[in-house]
C-alpha cells in the first residue's frame, strides 16, 4: 500500500452503514463524515462493541480512563501512572449484558458517556464545547479513593477517522482518534491531590461489530514541539484496511502516512516489551526510537474470555516528515505503544 491520499480511499459524507449492515464504503477522512447508528447493525448482537478511551498526561503522570459497552459486558477503568517512580495501577468494574444501555453517543464531538456501578463512576460529556471527563473509584490504592476531573480545550483540527471491514461483510469497525487535546485537570488518591501542568491528551472512539479473535496495535502521542501542538496516531493488525489509520498531527494540520512498522525486540524468543522499540513507515518519513518507561500490561482468561494486553508507555525520540517537507525533531517526548491480542 502506498502512501497519501492517491491510494487510499477518502470516506464521503452520509451513512456508515447500508440496508443490508455493511459498510457502504471503507477508507479514511480527517473528520467523522459517517454517521453510526447502532439501530441500523444487522450483525450478531453480542459482537457489537463500543467504547470511548481517553488518556490525559504531562511529564510527572498520566490518567487513562475508560468506559464500554461491549454487548455482553459493560466496563468502567481508571489507570494512573506514575512516570518518576515507574509505577502504575489499573483497576476496572465489570457490568453484565449491557447490551446498548450504556447508550454511546452516535459523535465523537457530542453527546454523553456515563458508568456507574458498585461507586465506580464515570461521566463524559461536552460543556461549552469542551470536553468533561470525571471519574470516581472507591479503594483504588488500599483504602484510598481516586477521584479525578479534567477540562479539556475546543478543538477544531483534523482528526483521524477509519472505517475497517472485517472478513464478514456485517462486521466492522468505525474509529476515530483525536490527539492534541490541551487542557487542565487534577486527581486525588486519598488526601493526596495533584494538579497536572500543561496536560495534553487524546480520545480513542470505537464503534463497531468484532470477530472473537483478533490482534492489534498502536501508538499515539500528544504534546507540543516548538510551540505547536504535535501528534502521531499509528496502527495496523486487524481486519481488511483500505486505508491506514496512520497521521502526523502538526498545529492541527493531519499529514497522512502509508503503512508504519513497530520492531519490538525478543529476548529468549518472547517479545521484550521494555527494550527500545524502532518504529518507522514505508515511504521514510518517520523514523522513531521508543524507549518504553511502563508495561500497563493486563492478561486474564475467564471461560472463553481472554485478553494479553502490553500498552507501554515511554518517550520517543526520531523525525517526522510533515506533507510540504518540514521535519520534526522529537525529543523525549511522553506518549505510548501498544500490543494487544484480544479472545472477546
């Protein structure tokens, strides 16, 4: 697959989905031009799968938090990390046969997303065109508490939208990352309180209809170079792209890529997800070096259920070579790469 605009198709504007279920096309486009309605997935329901993941970080810590609906399984998860102490908890609340309930706004730029169970709580929404995200979740460390409010700006840059076909015409998945997304924000543990300092951060939102077994991954960073924003959302693994989800974020501006290629080391014949990794795209344009801080890693099987997830956190060092030419110096700049299989 070659990279730009002249191989890889650009989504037009009207519905994601035809009579029938199938995506009436697939590709990319840098804004939400497909409009997603549960109501018309003709596929099995229990493979339908929702979710909004935000994460928000400055140089000290990070808060990722996450809410979804995955059918026959809801799920509300806070994550904190700790970059000076290389540390990080990730506690979740699991919910049963959700089946839409949660009711996911049909937007990425509208709407509101709550979980609410056993005194774990998560509300996100808009307020005055900026994003509100709040989150409660009782004995996160011990006996202490998290709670956690954060304020993110209006944004009106591109974003990255992608519709995947899988194997089976009824299955799918519509996503759309938005990276760069400056604002303010502080979390408490117990009587502890924190309060982020020029955060920056980004929105993962899926919508789609999964097969049981599938693999991933991704990178994504957020942060300001020269007093601009600057952003990377690259991925691949799954389905039968048309077009990547691949994007340089440079002052709000997307500069698309081909495909990318994450080399993650082996040590002992495993992967050594704490080794440098190099990261780099077919036509030269980006070429990074990931020095991994944090494996946020979680593996579980329950009955036919299983997960072996390695979301890295880490600062990337390398050039990115923007549309008109310009390169892009980064250096030990926070943001993560992941690897994930999923039995779901």
């Amino acid at each position: 697959m070659g990279g730009g605009e002249i191989t890889q198709p650009v989504l037009s504007v009207g519905d994601l989905l035809d009579a029938s279920g199938a995506l009436v096309e697939s590709g990319y486009a840098f804004s939400q031009v497909k409009n997603y309605d549960r109501n018309a997935i003709r596929g099995k329901k229990l493979r339908i799968k929702e979710w909004d993941y935000y994460y928000f970080c400055d140089d000290k810590f990070a808060v990722a938090l996450t809410v979804a609906d995955n059918s026959y399984m809801s799920l509300g998860s806070v994550s904190l990390l700790d970059f000076t102490h290389l540390r990080y908890v990730t506690k979740s609340k699991i919910g049963f046969m959700p089946l839409g309930k949660l009711n996911f706004p049909a937007t990425c730029d509208d709407g509101f997303v709550q979980f609410d169970k056993g005194g774990v709580r998560l509300d996100f929404g808009t307020e005055n065109g900026k994003r509100c995200l709040r989150a409660r979740f009782p004995k996160f460390i011990g006996k202490k508490d998290f709670a956690c409010e954060i304020e993110l700006d209006p944004y009106d840059g591109d974003n990255i939208t992608v519709a995947t076909p899988f194997e089976k015409p009824r299955r799918f998945y519509y996503n759309t990352k938005i990276n760069c997304l400056k604002g303010t924000g502080w979390f408490t543990v117990g009587e502890e309180k924190y309060e982020f300092s020029q955060g920056v951060g980004g929105l993962d939102w899926g919508r789609g209809v999964w097969p049981y077994k599938n693999v991933w991954y991704w990178s994504s960073l957020s942060t300001v170079i020269d007093g601009k924003t600057f952003g990377l959302n690259l991925g691949y693994g799954f389905g039968k792209p048309s077009a990547t989800e691949n994007v340089i974020f440079c002052d709000g501006k997307a500069n698309k890529l081909g495909d990318v290629k994450f080399e993650i080391p082996f040590t002992r014949g495993e992967l050594d997800y704490l080794k440098s990794w190099k990261i780099s795209d077919e036509d030269g344009r980006l070429q990074l070096t990931f020095y991994p801080m944090i494996d946020r890693q979680d593996k579980m099987r329950v009955a036919f259920l299983a997960t072996d997830q390695h979301q890295v956190f880490g600062k990337f060092f390398g050039k990115a070579t923007l549309d008109d030419g310009t390169i892009i110096d980064i250096e030990d700049k926070i943001g993560f790469a992941e690897h994930v299989k999923n039995k779901w």
